[in-house]
C-alpha cells in the first residue's frame, strides 16, 4: 500500500468514534524513542505532517494537561520493558481490535461484516510507517507464548495510564512516532 495522504487518514481515523481512544503522531528526533513519545504526550510537538489527530479529551480538560500526563503515566526508560516487539500483522489486527467496543472482536455483533471496511482502515493508519524501517509494540497480550492474533480476545495489558485496562500500540520509524491507544474508563 502507499502512503496515505491527509484525507485517507482523516477518513481512517472515524474507526475510534465509538472508542475512549488517542491517537497522535509526532516527529522521532532522538535514538531513544520514548523521548519522542514523552515530547508527544506532553503535546511538546505536534504532527509534522498537520493531519489530523484522534484524542478523546477536550481542550481544557483538566484530566489531560501537560503536566499531568493522564490518563498516561510519564514516558519513562521502564516503557521499553513493558512492551512487546509484533510482526505488521500482528499490529494491523490491534488496530481493529482496538477500536470496537470491547477490545474484542469476538464480542462485536457485526464483526464479519464490519472486518473487510476496518482492516482497509488499518492497514492505511499502518502505511504512514512503511517497512522495513518501522517497529510495532504493544502492552497486550491474550495467553501465554500466543502468536499475537488479535482476533482472539485480549486477555491482558500492562497498562501504562491511570485506568485499569489500556491497550495499544507504538509505531516507532526513522522519521515519525504514531500512538495508538483505547483505554477502559469504568
């Protein structure tokens, strides 16, 4: 796939509308990436691109300001230990998981058919981080020593903000940063 431009993104972006969701993309300007996700997180930088976001909060919301982080936890070296490396396949299917209802495909009614109109949305969110210089991590998982398919239920995290239960994934190139994040706010 090519690199999707403003539009396609936008259009993309509307499968976390029904989600308690983020997701940003800022510059890499440092080795050591978790720099770049702290900068982003702390709206330090913006999209170098301008394409529009997907965050949850509205401005002024005293629950995501810059000196508080939430709902995530400063973006610190123990981020690297809590996430694990997954192949594009594995990061494609996340995305779609992670934008339904419950983190779980198998709990969405209309998942069959909904499937084909997602992954085309995901793999255009993917296609800003093209191969080979791109890394995918994640803090969730669905059983032990699992091959990472994301249409099985999402059985655990390692959350990383101030909820019980977050899921998501880091896009990690040469160039660019993209979070991508749901989070359980019960």
């Amino acid at each position: 796939m090519t690199a999707p431009d403003a539009a396609a993104w936008a259009d993309a972006l509307i499968m976390y509308e029904r989600r308690y969701s983020i997701v940003v993309v800022g510059p890499r300007r440092h080795e050591d990436w978790v720099l770049d996700a702290d900068a982003l997180l702390r709206k330090e930088t913006t999209d170098p691109r301008s394409w529009k976001s997907r965050e949850f909060y509205e401005e002024g919301d005293e629950e995501w300001s810059p000196d508080r982080l939430v709902p995530f936890l400063p973006a610190d070296e123990g981020w690297r230990s809590r996430l694990r490396e997954i192949t594009r396949t594995s990061a494609e299917q996340l995305l779609v998981a992670i934008s339904t209802n419950w983190l779980d495909v198998t709990k969405e009614p209309d998942f069959e058919d909904r499937r084909p109109e997602l992954e085309e949305k995901a793999r255009v969110l993917l296609a800003r981080f093209p191969a080979p210089a791109v890394r995918f991590f994640t803090n969730g998982w669905y059983g032990v020593d699992d091959p990472l398919d994301f249409y099985h239920p999402i059985t655990g995290c390692d959350p990383f903000s101030e909820h019980d239960w977050d899921v998501g994934l880091l896009a990690v190139s040469e160039t660019e940063l993209g979070i991508f994040w749901s989070f359980d706010a019960t």
